[in-house]
C-alpha cells in the first residue's frame, strides 16, 4: 500500500499548478492597476491640454472684451434714458459695448468653469484656484463697466470719486493704468492665472513626452510592474 505522506508527481503538480495559478492573479492584479493608472494618467493629460490651450485662447478673448476701441453698432441696442442726450449716450456705450462682447463669449467662460473643476479634481486645489481668477478677472470688469454704464463720470467730482472712476476705467480697458498710477488688477489676475496653470500642467505634458518606448526585457520587466 502506498504512504500517502510520500512525495509524488502528483502533489508536484499540484504545487505547480497553484503557483501558476497565482502569478497569473497577480500578473492580472498588476495588469489591472497598470490599465487604471494609465486611464488617469490619459485624463490628466487631456485636461492639461485643455487648460494649457484655454489660457492662450483667454489671452485674445480678454483683449477684446477690454480694447477701448468701441463701434456704435456695438450699443445700438442698448436701452434709452429719457432726456439723455447723445453725447452721454455715446459715452455709456463704449460700456455697454464691454458688456456686450463678454456675454459674446459666454461659451469660453462656460467652457472655463467645466475645465476648472475638471482640473480641480486631476491636479488638485491649486488648479481649480488658478482658473477661477480668470472669472474673478471677468466679473471686476463686468462689475466697473456697469458702474460706468449708469454713470460714465461722477456727479461729485471730489477726489475720492475721481479716483474711484478710474479704478473702474482700469478694469474696464486694457492699458489705462498706464495714464493713472492704479494697478491693473485684471491683467495681474490673468498672468497668474496663465503662471499656474502653466507650471501645473505643463510638467504633466512632458513627463509624458519624455518616456523612452521600452521594449524586449524591458517590455516585460514592464508588465511585471518592475
């Protein structure tokens, strides 16, 4: 009668067969973990692509809305005042105008709004704070050019008021600080905005990029997660 304590081929390929069967589960556990840090990787590469190209399209959308340049098509829609006269009319529709060119572009704020908290969620606090200046930018002069459309200039000019009037005028158009002594808060939003991102994003592009292609002993060294 046989010693069933003896070792045999039997219980040889029963070891083997269990060992198979386990680095397969494992090789299948690594595969697994390999496919979702690439899927999230995929993601993080394609927000960074859209918020990289978002801050180069914010640069012409916000030299529009701010260029002091104003066309009387641009307010002819805007409503009358009783009494008012043309003169003051012209002037409140160079303001009605900025308004009228960011709801222009209401697509590229919404766009911006979807991408930041996409961003948010892929790179973390910093990204999603970094695109919200670009709306904080938007409502400063969304909120000056109202002020001035109701009142172009103030009716006490005391200093004070004057000086506030220009604040707003520096908001509202792309360079008038530069004949005040007022900080352009909007363009400091906005080329923070473009620093962040750019230093947020763009290493998730190169990194990218900078892989070498691995292939032979290096493929499957790869595979193994090694």
């Amino acid at each position: 009668m046989n010693n069933p304590w003896a070792f045999g081929w039997t219980q040889l390929l029963t070891i083997i067969g269990l060992v198979i069967t386990i680095l397969i589960a494992l090789g299948g556990l690594r595969s697994f973990e390999r496919w979702r840090k690439e899927k999230i990787e995929e993601k993080r590469i394609d927000a960074a692509v859209d918020a990289l190209v978002l801050i180069r399209e914010m640069k012409w959308v916000f030299e529009n809305i701010r260029s002091p340049m104003s066309f009387e098509y641009e307010w002819k829609e805007m409503p009358e005042i009783a009494g008012e006269n043309e003169d003051k009319r012209r002037k409140r529709g160079s303001f009605y105008a900025v308004l009228k060119r960011i709801e222009g572009h209401r697509d590229f704020f919404d766009r911006a709004w979807k991408l930041q908290i996409r961003c948010g969620a892929l790179f973390g606090q910093k990204a999603e704070d970094a695109l919200l200046l670009l709306q904080k930018a938007r409502r400063e002069v969304e909120v000056s050019a109202g002020m001035l459309m109701r009142d172009p200039v103030p009716e006490v000019r005391t200093e004070d008021n004057k000086r506030t009037w220009d604040k707003f005028r520096t908001d509202v158009w792309a360079g008038y600080n530069q004949v005040t002594d007022l900080r352009d808060t909007v363009s400091e939003k906005l080329e923070q905005c473009q620093q962040s991102i750019e230093g947020i994003c763009r290493p998730a592009l190169d990194r990218q990029f900078g892989k070498k292609k691995r292939t032979g002993v290096g493929v499957v060294l790869g595979w193994l997660g090694l």
